[in-house]
C-alpha cells in the first residue's frame, strides 16, 4: 500500500464547458481546474459522468485529462477510465500514467451485467497499467453492485486501492472497514457526504463543488473532523442542492447551479436535455438562496 493517497480530500468530478456549437472549451475547462483548486478542493475527476464521458470522442477524452494536467499538476488529477471492454480501459488507464496522473478511477464492466470473475479479470487487467485504481460503485447506472465482500477481494488481491461509494446504503461503510481496513472509502454520492465522512470516509468525489467549492470544502472539512456544528448548518443549507447529485438530471442541474454562481456550466451534448421548466425552478430556486447565504 502507498502512503501517498492522492484521492483522499475533495476531488471534484468535473463538469463539462462546452462552447455553443457543442466542442469542448478546453481553455474554460483548464481554468476551471485551477479555481477548483484555488477554492479549496484538493483535486479534479475529469471523464466522469459528470464529465460527459461517454459522448465524448477518443481525441477529446484524451484533451481533456491533459488540460487538467497542464492546469493543476498530474498528482492533483484522477481520470474515469470507465469502456465497455476492459481492454480498452487499460489503454485510457496508461495514458492516464503517461500524462503524468497518480491515480485512475473504475467502474466495473458496464456493457452487460457482469459476474464476480468477470468483475475480478476487470480490475486486474486495468491495474496492470501501474497507476493506483479507486473503483467506482454504482450499482444504479451499471446493474453490477460492487458488495463490500467483493471490495475486500479486488482490494486483497491488489487490484484497488480506494472506493467512490454510490449505492447510497451507508450502512456498507462498516462493513467495508472490517472486511478491508486498509481500502479508503471515498463518498461519492453529495447527499450522503455527511453520514460517510462521519463513518470514516477518506474522502469525496464531489459533484456541487463545481459551482460551490469553497462550501462544499468547509462541509467536508467539518465533518471529517468532528465539527458537528458546522457541519450540520452547512449540510442542511446545501442539502436541497446535494440530492441533486443523486438524481438522473444531475450534470444539467449542476450545470445550471454553475451558471448562477458565475462559472461556465451551459448545455450538455446530446442525449442529455434542458431540465423540465420545473425542476430548472427549482435548482434556481436553491442555488440562489444558498448564493444568497453567502455559500460560494
């Protein structure tokens, strides 16, 4: 195990900038970065599906880690190195390693519902690219659930190093921490930040940081270190805006919240669409009291 750690504190899941004709703002999106971390934020996700992954071509996928590297430094980046095949997650794994990231994250094989071996070839063919793996567990989005039993396993045989936990069953926390001490349990879902950091989480792959970070850092630096108070006001002002990370509308919400706040959210490539008129009231309507608070 190393002790360096890079996914441990607030890394942010990165949103996208696109310009109007949909192409990447890849200098909006460098800068980006930078104030993320000139806020606070300990490091950046980019490829996530937060970050539009999927919908993004082999060349733009590559860009993109590549200005966040120019922007803040490799050790500060840890790209989704989520395919279909596991092949073709190795080969983003090492340009990963090439441009000089410390850290990758993983979901499991998302093209069908895969089996536990399937799962186990999986994470050990893309740790074969020599950089660090966080798994990524979102049963909801990819049918395959990544148990704390199976956590214990991929960790044991060296394939992870730290989880990004999504199911939203907090509940796995403790049971993760006796099955496998040593695997750092990453939040990875903003509106269960408090209930994780409070059972031992190492830290938060965040989404509202995006368009709050120096918040979202206060939030998560209070509750890791036992500040209840200031974690309690700073959860129950955010939390309206948080439950959007949970929702299948997150990156649009997020975006929005962004525009708000003054940062370069606007559309998302297609398939995604425009929130309804009434949840785009909503978000607004939150953001803005939460703006209004003094919570940027």
């Amino acid at each position: 195990m190393t002790d360096h750690r890079p996914w441990r504190g607030v890394l942010v899941a990165t949103a996208l900038p696109l310009n109007d004709d949909l192409s990447i703002d890849h200098d909006a999106y460098a800068d980006h970065c930078a104030w993320l971390v000139a806020n606070g934020c300990d490091g950046v996700v980019p490829n996530g599906s937060l970050g539009e992954y999927q919908v993004l071509t082999t060349e733009e996928r590559a860009r993109v880690v590549e200005a966040a590297v120019a922007a803040i430094g490799g050790e500060r980046v840890m790209p989704g190195v989520a395919a279909y095949g596991s092949t073709e997650a190795r080969r983003w794994a090492e340009q990963a390693r090439e441009a000089g990231c410390g850290a990758v994250m993983l979901l499991p094989p998302n093209a069908y519902r895969a089996d536990e071996r399937s799962v186990l070839a999986h994470y050990a063919e893309v740790a074969k690219a020599g950089l660090p793996v966080v798994a990524y567990n979102n049963p909801v989005d990819t049918k395959v659930d990544l148990v704390p039993e199976l956590l214990a396993r991929l960790h044991g045989e060296g394939h992870i190093q730290g989880v990004k936990e999504f199911s939203g069953d907090v509940r796995r926390a403790y049971r993760i921490a006796e099955l496998a001490p040593d695997l750092d349990l990453l939040a990875g879902a903003d509106d269960v930040l408090l209930e994780l950091a409070l059972a031992g989480a190492k830290g938060w792959i965040a989404g509202y940081p995006n368009a709050l970070p120096a918040a979202c850092v206060e939030l998560y630096r209070a509750a890791v270190a036992g500040d209840l108070s200031t974690a309690d006001r700073l959860y129950r002002q955010l939390h309206p805006l948080l439950r959007w990370d949970s929702k299948v509308e997150f990156v649009q919400a997020i975006k929005v919240s962004m525009d708000l706040a003054g940062r370069h959210g606007g559309a998302c490539r297609p398939p995604r669409v425009p929130l309804l008129p009434e949840q785009e009231a909503a978000v607004r309507a939150a953001t803005e009291k939460a703006l209004a608070a003094g919570l940027a």
